[in-house]
C-alpha cells in the first residue's frame, strides 16, 4: 500500500478514482479490487460482474503512467487478471492519452466517467471566486441567503435519499440503494461531507461531496421542486467550494457537464445550473476498452446499443 500510495503521489495526474480510499468503498459495495505497480506505473482495477459468469474490468481514470513503455508493462499485468476473471474487456479512462500497439483497444463512447467537465481555480480569493461567477450564480446564493436557508453538514442519509428519490423521478436518472450512498460516506468519512440546506427546519436539498488531495468533487446532488424559488443548491454549493478551499484543495470539480457540441444532451438542464458558477470546461481523452474477448464484446456493445 505504502509504494503504491508513493507513486500515486508523484503522478501530476493522480485522482480519487486511483487511489486506495477508491477502493475501499468499492470493495464495501461488494466489488473486487487490484492495486498494482510496475515500475512508474499504477492502476486500481474494479472488477464488474456480467451474466454467464463473465466480467468488465474498470481502471478509472486511469492507469497512472510515466511513459507509455511503462504503461505496457502494467497493462500486460491486467491483461492476466482479466483473463483469470474471465473478462470481457477492460475499461482505461486515463487523463492522458496514449497509444499501444501490441493491444486490441476499442474508443468507448458512454463512459460514465464524464468527458467533459466544469473546474473552478481555488487558489483564487473567495471573492474573486464569486466574482468569476456569472451574475445570475451569485445572485441565486444571495436569494437563497435571504430567504434563511442553512446549510450544515449531517449524517443523517435518509433525509438525502428521500431527496434523491424525489430528484431521479423528477429528472429521469436511476438511484443506487440507500446503502451505496451511506457506504460511501462511512468508508471515506475524512474525504466525504453529507450537506443538507434546511428551511424552517425542513430539509429542502442535499449532496455529496468528496474532498481528496488537490480536489474537491462535487458527487451527487438532490433538491425539492416544492421549494426551487428559494435556490437553496447553489447554497450549498457555494458551502461545498468554500469547504474545499479551507481544506487546501487547489481545484473544485462539478464532474461532468454536456459537451459542448452536443445539442439535446441529457444533462443539458444540470449543465445550465453548474455553468453559473463560472470555471473553465475541461476536456478529457475518451475512454478505450481493452478487448479481450472479441466475440462476447460484441454480444455487450448489441445488448447496451437496444436495452
């Protein structure tokens, strides 16, 4: 653990997704987890069950590399496991792109690690901060303000999973079960923070947020619609950001917006609402699947394309 945490650390692109909290929630959901290094290289790699006994691997965002002659070598290590798990494929979602030749790999196209994304600088002073903000971002945390809305932290999951059903009916997106959100919180409590805006005592909005080395991530949100003239998410938001920057992280990440050529886009009304917190929209390589065996790839590219 020690060496891997050591590279992880040296590596400019090191993220919460390889790093061993990472893991330790995944494994709490029932997944399991590979920690490896090779000589400048590291990856955390989850494994996903599939019907028929078959498995995904995932190595998200990345693995993390110093070249791409050192990336081959742990790439090779993960080809083994994937072939020992009797996986389909194996899926890299690195933040630097890189070019094998002696593997099979295919551009994935629905990554649920977003592409695009929303970062704001936290090096700034918090009223420059504000001040990068569109007005309509700065105005709606003052609406929120004026009207009493509180935003604290809590334990309490059940409030925020009453919320967060609420939202996903509302917007059309699937939830995880209760346990997954409360799992999260306990496997990475000095990383995770539940906040919860209230009005008159009634909890009106929620969300997750990770704090990790440089970042601070904004993980999951949920809100009341009976309540959405008092703007109380672009409170806790701003809750969120400050609480990043007082822990030293130097960048807060809205993780995941719609592309920008794409019209129609699904998360194309949670794309409005994080824009009016101004940032810089960063673009990441696409993710590759390492195709291991080509058949049944096939078979899984046919049943996600109609299902």
């Amino acid at each position: 653990m020690h060496e891997y945490l050591t590279l992880w650390k040296k590596n400019r692109f090191r993220n919460l997704w390889q790093n061993p909290v990472w893991a330790e929630f995944q494994k709490s959901v029932g997944r399991k987890t590979w920690l490896l290094k090779s000589d400048g290289s590291s990856a955390l790699v989850i494994k996903h069950n599939l019907p028929f006994g078959f498995s995904w691997l995932e190595v998200p965002r990345g693995p993390l590399f110093e070249s791409e002659k050192k990336l081959s070598k742990i790439l090779s290590e993960i080809q083994k496991i994937g072939k020992s798990e009797k996986a389909v494929f194996v899926r890299l979602s690195p933040y630097e792109k890189f070019r094998i030749s002696n593997f099979e790999f295919r551009i994935c196209k629905h990554d649920h690690h977003p592409q695009t994304s929303l970062v704001i600088d936290l090096t700034q002073s918090e009223s420059d901060i504000l001040k990068q903000m569109k007005p309509k971002g700065r105005y709606n945390i003052k609406v929120a303000e004026k009207h009493g809305v509180t935003v604290r932290p809590s334990t309490d999951v059940e409030k925020f999973y009453n919320l967060l059903k609420k939202t996903g009916n509302r917007d059309g997106f699937g939830i995880h079960p209760k346990s997954y959100y409360q799992k999260m919180l306990d496997t990475m409590s000095e990383n995770t923070q539940l906040l919860l805006a209230e009005y008159h005592g009634k909890v009106i909005a929620g969300g997750i947020f990770v704090y990790l080395d440089e970042w601070g991530i904004y993980y999951y949100g949920a809100s009341d619609n009976e309540f959405r003239n008092l703007m109380a998410p672009y409170l806790i938001q701003w809750s969120a950001i400050k609480e990043a920057k007082n822990r030293g992280c130097k960048y807060y990440d809205f993780l995941g917006i719609a592309p920008e050529n794409i019209k129609d886009h699904p998360w194309a009304g949670v794309t409005e609402f994080k824009k009016k917190f101004g940032g810089t929209v960063v673009n990441y390589p696409q993710a590759q699947d390492m195709v291991l065996r080509p058949f049944w790839y096939n078979i899984y590219k046919l049943y996600k394309k109609i299902r």
